[in-house]
C-alpha cells in the first residue's frame, strides 16, 4: 500500500492532467450529464493546480538539491 501511495503521490499532476485531457474530449462528452461534467473538470483542476503548487513547495521546480 505504501509503494502504491509513493507513486500516486509522485503523479498527481500527470494524472489529474491526463483525466483533464481526457473529459475535454468529444466522445467523452457523452458519458456524464453537462453539470457533472463541469463540476468533475473543475475538480480535477482544483486538484491538479493543488498538486503543481505542492511540487513548487517541495522544491521540485528549484535547481539547489534538497
């Protein structure tokens, strides 16, 4: 479960960035009413944001090694 974790944690923004790409596709327009839709892309937005600013506070877009 912890291995699992570490990498879920280490890909939160692809993945968020991936399912972003995903629902602003035409044949996945379908698969949800137009509201969920929307409070789904916004959510993962929120969350995708959330973890880019959480790679910055770590130090990963920072050339001095931690």
């Amino acid at each position: 479960m912890k291995a699992i974790w570490k990498w879920f944690d280490g890909n939160k923004t692809i993945i968020g960035t991936f399912l972003l790409l995903l629902f602003s596709q035409e044949f996945a327009q379908g698969w949800f009413d137009p509201g969920v839709m929307t409070v789904l892309k916004w959510t993962i937005a929120t969350l995708t944001g959330a973890s880019l600013v959480h790679h910055g506070t770590k130090g990963k877009f920072s050339t001095k090694k931690n």
